[in-house]
C-alpha cells in the first residue's frame, strides 16, 4: 500500500506540473527520464536512479551556485569548472 | 533493545526528544558540529557554539542520564569565506581535549566547491595532526556522487588518513559501495523525504553488508526525526533479522568505530 500511494503521488506530480505550465522545468524532465528506469526490467534501480540525476562532472566548481541542492543536475550555463 | 544515536544535532531538539530517545533505547548520542540555518558572522560564534556542545549540551543529556559526545569543524556550508574557515581552524585545538570531543566533523562538501574542498582538506591536515577521527559530511541530492568521489579521492591521496578511523556519513545507493570498498566506515542518515529510508537503508544492510555501517536520524531543526533509528530496528526485525543483528549495527558497530576515541566510555 505505502509503494502504491508513492506512486500515485509521482503521477498526480507530474499531471499537476503540466496543468501549472511547469513540465518543462529541468527537474521535472529528469524524473520523467528517471521513471523510465522503473520498467526496464533490469536491477539496481534505485541506484541507477540516483546516479542518473547526479551531477557527472569531476572537477570542483569555482564558484558556489548557492547552498541549496535542487534535485537533479542541469548543465551549467557559463563554465565554472576548475581547470 | 538498545542503540547509539551516532549523529543527531541536539542543541536543536527539546527535552522532550531527549526523553522519548532513552525510553526508545538511546544509551548515548553523538552531535557533529554543523551549520545553524544561517552563516555566523564571527569565530566567536563559533567559540560559543562549541562551548555549547562540549559544556551546556552534555550537561543538558546527563539529566536524561545519556552520554552526550560531541564533534568539531567549520561545516562546508560556511567554508566559502575562507579567512573565517581559518580563524575557526586555528581554535579548534583548544577544544580538542575535551572530556566530550571525539574528533573532526562533520566536515566535507557541500556544492563540491573549489573552497570547500580546500577547507576539508585543511580540516584533513588538522585532524591527522593531532590523532582525530574524522566523520564527514557528503552532499545532498545530485551533488552526492561528484562530492563523495571527490572525497574518497583526497583521504586516500592523504598518507596520514587511516580509512578505519573514517565514517563517511549519508551514504545511499550510488555511494555506499565507493566508501565501503575503500575501507571506510558508512553511515546511512533516516531522513522523511530525502536521503535514505528505513525501508531503503535495510536493503543497503542487506546487499552492500553491515559490517562497518551505521545508522543514524541526523536530526536537526529541519524535517526528520530523531527515533528515525529504533523505528528502523522495527524494519530489521519484520524482515527476519535477528536481535543480535539489530544490537550490532545499531550499537555494537558504532561502539567499535568511535571506541577508536579512548574518550568514548558508556557507562553500565
């Protein structure tokens, strides 16, 4: 039952993102990437998952976009990379 | 049934969580230095903030009769001003001895930023210097890969790091194996929404092993819960797992990591 209401809520989710005009948010897009992980019938889904909406970069950043993390990783605009 | 709260930050809870905690089992807690909600401005914030977690906050737990230990840094949330990282660097030593303080945490990276990774490895510098333990923070959400690697990377480029005197703490999926197939010790933070969940940090036991993990709420003036740890006592026991295994991860693993520090007793 917990997993079942889980789910019904990423679905009220994303059905209440289209009706407010934010579907297209860079977080939003992730998780419709990530719920493709759900049925692929393969294992370590939770962990595909994660690292699906992680940051794939390797060097520290030069500069700090904030104290807050957002969720999911969206390319930077200008580069702020370390060399 | 008895456990270790490993991280919870106290100075934010009430008496009243302190005493729901005992009743639950809780037969010492650990409070690693972190961030208040906002930056303070001086290192003599910092001076009174570590006066209260080695002197008032102690005191405050031994009226629930419960060992309080306590943990000390600048968290990475404040290491982007580098001059103030220093000052509070350069107190620490004067806390270091006493009665309560097991070590340097939790320090690490926040946005796996260019400063912070400086003033970890500083923190690194110090901690090796006078024979610490570490505990370290990893990033939230999607900075939690980059930041752990990066982490792993610099404590095994540090010839004086000892990967067994090392917790890394709010490990999930992606990152509990990393840490663990390095030698150091894991911790798995129970947070309501993000991090990991009872449910979630039973299958980490389960498939990544529980032989050098913690568990711990992490509870602070945010949303979590800090009986996160014996309701995942429950989760354990529905399964099938033994009550020798709940008493291991729960409490004697803890105690063997941080028994690392002489300072860390429990009484009878």
């Amino acid at each position: 039952m917990p997993v079942r209401a889980k789910l019904i809520e990423v679905a009220a989710f994303l059905d209440r993102v289209e009706r407010y005009g934010a579907a297209g948010d860079f977080r939003c897009a992730a998780l419709r990437q990530a719920v493709k992980i759900l049925v692929d019938g393969k294992p370590a889904r939770a962990r595909r998952i994660l690292e699906q909406l992680s940051d794939p970069t390797v060097k520290p950043d030069l500069i700090t976009s904030g104290k807050v993390a957002l969720g999911a990783w969206q390319k930077p605009q200008s580069p702020k990379r370390a060399k | 049934m008895r456990y270790i709260e490993p991280h919870g930050h106290m100075v934010s809870r009430t008496t009243d969580d302190y005493q729901a905690m005992v009743t639950a089992g809780c037969v010492a807690v650990c409070e690693p230095a972190f961030w208040a909600g906002f930056d303070r401005s001086s290192v003599d914030g910092f001076r009174d903030y570590f006066r209260q977690i080695t002197e008032y906050e102690p005191a405050r737990a031994a009226k629930f009769l419960l060992p309080h230990f306590a943990w000390l840094c600048i968290n990475p949330k404040e290491a982007e001003d580098l001059a103030l990282a220093a000052d509070v660097l350069a107190m620490i030593p004067e806390f270091l001895a006493k009665p309560n303080v097991l070590g340097i945490g939790e320090i690490g990276l926040n946005r796996n930023t260019r400063n912070e990774l400086k003033v970890f490895e500083q923190h690194v510098e110090l901690a090796v210097k006078y024979n610490q333990l570490i505990l370290v923070h990893t990033p939230h959400l999607e900075d939690k890969l980059k930041g752990t690697r990066l982490i792993v990377d610099l404590l095994r480029s540090h010839p004086g790091v000892k990967p067994e005197r090392v917790i890394i703490d709010h490990v999930e999926e992606h990152t509990v194996n990393l840490v663990l197939d390095r030698g150091f010790w894991a911790g798995i933070t129970l947070y309501p929404d993000s991090k990991s969940s009872p449910p979630r940090a039973v299958d980490m036991l389960e498939t990544s092993g529980h032989d050098r993990i913690w568990l711990n709420s992490a509870c602070d003036w945010g949303v979590s819960d800090p009986l996160a740890v014996p309701k995942t006592a429950f989760e354990m026991r529905r399964r099938g797992h033994s009550a020798s295994y709940v008493d291991q991860v729960l409490y004697q693993n803890p105690v063997r990591f941080l028994s690392q520090c002489p300072k860390f007793r429990l009484g009878d």
